[in-house]
C-alpha cells in the first residue's frame, strides 16, 4: 500500500517537475517565420521604436530577434523613454536565447520601470544585420528564475526518489504476502 501511495507521489512530482520546467523556458518570443510570439508585449524592426505599457517594479527583456548566425545589436543600442524621463536600461538579470524555425532571439537588455506608465521602447542598428527585430517580453526576476529552476530540479528528485522507493516497497509488499500465504 505504502509503494503505491509513493509511485502516485512520484507521478505527480514528475509532472510538476515537467510543468516547472517548460515554465522555464523562453518559448513564445518567437514563431518559425521570426515574427513575435505570444509572449511579445512589442515589437519592432532595427532601427525602430514600440510603444509599451510597462507596470512599475516588473522586470522586462529586449530580446534581439535575427536570422541563425546573423549579428544583433547591443544594449547600448536600446532606450527606453517614459512620461517621468528614461529607464535605465542594462544588461539581462537572467540571460535567455530562443530559436525557431530559421530565427533565434537572444535577450539583449532589461528594464524595470519604478511605476506603471506607458514607454517608448527604441533600438538602433548598431551592428545588427540588416532585417534583425526586437521583441519586449516580460522579464525574469534572478531569484525567481533560480527558484523555478531549483523547483525543478527537486521535483525531479523527488520524482526518481519515488519511483525507486515506491516500487522497492509495493515489490517487497507483494513478495511478503506470497510468502507469508505459503507458511
């Protein structure tokens, strides 16, 4: 009985463990023909600007979006200007890169406004190559990220611990009710 209360256990830190894990990962920026994805808040070509409603204390990325191989620009290619002045932009907290289909994306800088407004996000060429874009999403907190991270690698663990010891229990509890029948 024990084991199979465990290997449930196991399933569904597996599967909390996977849910943790896909939530990790940067998919939405992009779609295969390089245009945004669902996780774009804006978006625009290099040179170009987007208009954006950023809520104050919450971290966003500059993700340059470019063909496989191609360069993108830097962060000192990004500004960010607000009704109460510009943002300060710098480099991302937590570093994400994204591809599909014959684009990547790569973030490239990050903002947290202090109160909610709506911003001009700009990006010059710099060295971008020529049809490069840029794509604003929400950002990454660094202890949030590293807390879903280690979320997954625990559930994981738990997972494997689980499995390994819900199916030496229901094994050895079977095994002992053949024996114990003979006697």
């Amino acid at each position: 009985m024990v084991g199979a209360v465990l290997l449930v256990v196991a399933l569904v830190a597996g599967v909390l463990g996977v849910t943790t894990f896909l939530r990790a990962l940067p998919t939405g920026v992009v779609d295969g023909a390089g245009a945004p994805g669902s996780a774009a808040l804006g978006s625009g070509d290099v040179p170009g600007e987007a208009e954006i409603k950023l809520s104050g204390g919450q971290p966003y990325s500059v993700w340059a979006v470019v063909p496989i191989g191609a360069d993108s620009f830097d962060v000192e290619n990004v500004t960010v200007t607000c009704p109460d002045g510009d943002l300060a932009v710098r480099h991302p907290s937590v570093s994400g890169s994204s591809g599909f289909g014959s684009h990547e994306a790569t973030t490239v800088a990050e903002v947290t406004p202090p109160s909610t407004q709506t911003c001009t996000v700009a990006v010059a060429q710099g060295d971008a190559s020529p049809g490069a874009t840029f794509v604003v999403t929400e950002g990454w907190q660094f202890g949030e990220f590293f807390a879903t991270v280690g979320g997954t690698v625990l559930l994981w663990f738990v997972a494997i611990g689980g499995v390994l010891l819900g199916l030496g229990l229901l094994v050895g509890g079977i095994v002992w009710r053949v024996v114990a029948r003979r006697r």
